[in-house]
C-alpha cells in the first residue's frame, strides 16, 4: 500500500494490510483480553511495523481497562535519594514495557492526593509513592481515600515510607539505621554530639532522630536539647542548621544529620569556620553525589536502586491477602569525615 508521507496511519489501514477485521486488529494491537491467534497476532504486528502504526493510548487503555502507565510520586525530584530510587523503578517498568510519569510534591504532603487523582483519572496501571509520610492527620486521610478508590478502580499501589497507610510498602528501617550509626560513632571515641534533625512533623526525620538518640542512650552518652537543629531537608537547609547549632556555642566533636544533602551543608558550614578538621560528620542514605564530596563522608547506606525495583516488583506481583511490607536495612559506612577521637 502506497501512502504520502504526511499521511497518519490508523488501524483500519493496519488491518487492510494484515487481512482482518478492524475489530481483530484493534485487540491484536491494543492487547483486549479477547484472544487472538498467535498467527493473525504475527500479522497484524508485521503490518503495523510496516507501515510505521502507533497504537492509540486510549484505545489500549479502553481494550485493556488499564494503561501501561506507572504513576512515581516523589517529595523532590532534584534530590538524589528520589533520582536513584525513581532509577529502580524505571529499571523494572522497561522489563515489563511500561511507562513511567513522575510527578514531585516539592515536599507538600496535599499535593500526592491530588496526583493520585489524576493518575486514577489518566486509567494508570500502578502508582508508586516515595516519601516519608507527615504528622498531618487530615493530608494523610486525604491520601488514602484517594488511593482506596485507584484500587478499587483496579490499580495497584505501592509505598517507599512508613507503614501508615493499608497498601503494599516497602519500609526503610530509619531507626534502627540511625542506632548502629551512633554505636559506631562512639566507637571511634566521639561523646560530644549535635544533631540536624530535618523538618519537623516529618516521620523519617523523626524516626532517624529517634534511633540516634537511642543508640547514644544505650551507650549512656547525653544528647542537650539545645543540641539538636531542626531545618530543611536539603543542601542549604542542612548549611543554616549548622550555623544555627555553631552559634549556640556548643562543644562539639561529631555532627549527625539525618540526611547526606544535609551533612553536605553541615560540612560546608563547618568549612566556612574553620572547624571542617575537628568536628566530625555523619549522614544517612549515602547517595550517589556523595562520590565527588572531601572528606568523604560517613554514612548509612541504603540500597536505593533496588528500593524502587521491589517497590514496583511488588506492585506487579500477584497481590497477597492483604497490605504486604518488606523492610529494608541500611548499613553504615565509616568514612573519613569522622577520622574519631583519640584516647587521651
């Protein structure tokens, strides 16, 4: 069949081509859950790769119910905690020819629900959602309404956070992480600490503070109040906390923050003072960015890449008898930014 290049292909020329129906072409390409013969299928793709057809999303959407589309909400897309978990999740929607949309919060707990709605409306096949939940009761109501009418649409979901909602999560033991990091710290002699504890009403930030505060109480070393910093979860949030907790006029020899992007303010802060050589300091997550930072740093690592995988893994796995978890640990990473204190 001849056609002008600026001609659009459509499917009824497919199934002139194939030989069929223009109803057998449309579930051949638009995979209806009506069966084709292996055969006819063969010849309808042929003819669609000839004549260079791209099937319609709508129509797919309508022979199937559902798209091919995953849904990836992230709180900041520019943080490489979210890039290299979003990196996870691709990975496994390639293997399975889906497509992936992600939308970012820009870290404001109202706007999930309201991507959740329009994924729902969009006839997405799955969502996964990655971020700490909030202390924020009616944001959180809000959330899990929206995603119990994507189930019962027929999606699925998933979560990258804390077992707060009833829907298959992938859980990241920030308390227990944090604990072994200041068992180790005080291992390499620090008894002095300050804390950058992230935003408040934040439960990650809250769940690493916590676990530190218990790893330094099981060691029977003190943490002041006015020690601990509460600012933004980012590079320059992490900076003005260290300024804030500097000019407290504390005696410090080890800094925690409770994410890496954090600690690379806290470090610059330290730089800036003069005290980048006696104060120590400590992150969480150990992202990649961490690769080009002197000294490099300590932290907790987390296998960020294959959090994403098993987010969506679970996703478009069979679905269990109810809301599933797997919990993944961190391990920690002594660097040189805490070199440790020498005995006396």
């Amino acid at each position: 069949m001849t056609r002008r290049p600026n001609d659009a292909v459509t499917l009824e020329d497919v199934a002139r081509e194939a030989g069929v129906s223009l109803a057998t072409a449309s579930r051949a390409v638009n995979g209806s859950t009506r069966k084709v013969r292996p055969e006819i299928r063969e010849r309808v793709e042929r003819a669609a790769r000839e004549l260079r057809y791209a099937p319609n999303a709508q129509a797919q959407a309508m022979a199937r119910g559902r798209t091919t589309l995953v849904g990836l909400i992230v709180q900041d897309i520019e943080d490489p905690y979210f890039s290299s978990i979003a990196a996870g999740v691709m990975r496994v929607a390639e293997a399975n020819r889906m497509i992936v949309s992600i939308a970012s919060t820009q870290r404001r707990p109202d706007k999930e629900a309201e991507y959740v709605a329009a994924l729902r409306g969009m006839r997405a096949a799955a969502i996964v959602i990655v971020g700490s939940r909030t202390d924020e009761r009616a944001a959180l109501d809000r959330l899990g309404a929206e995603l119990t009418a994507f189930e019962r649409s027929g999606g699925r979901v998933a979560l990258v956070s804390q077992r707060r909602l009833p829907v298959d999560t992938v859980v990241v033991a920030n308390r227990a992480g944090a604990r072994d990091l200041a068992a180790h710290l005080i291992g390499l002699g620090y008894r002095s600490f300050g804390v950058l504890a992230g935003p408040r009403g934040l439960l990650t930030a809250a769940d690493r503070l916590s676990g530190f505060m218990e790893g330094l109480a099981g060691e029977a070393v003190p943490l002041s109040p006015d020690a601990v910093v509460h600012g933004e979860f980012t590079r320059d949030g992490g900076h003005a906390a260290m300024m804030e907790l500097l000019g407290r006029g504390r005696d410090l020899e080890c800094v925690f923050a409770v994410n890496d992007v954090m600690a690379v303010g806290a470090m610059a802060a330290l730089r800036a003072a003069g005290l980048d050589r006696s104060v120590g300091v400590a992150g969480f997550d150990d992202i990649v960015t961490l690769r080009d930072v002197t000294p490099a740093l300590t932290t907790v690592r987390l296998p960020l890449v294959e959090i994403g995988e098993a987010a969506l893994e679970m996703v478009l796995s069979e679905p269990g008898d109810g809301p599933r978890s797997q919990r993944v640990r961190g391990e920690v990473v002594l660097r040189e930014s805490t070199p440790g204190i020498r005995p006396r």
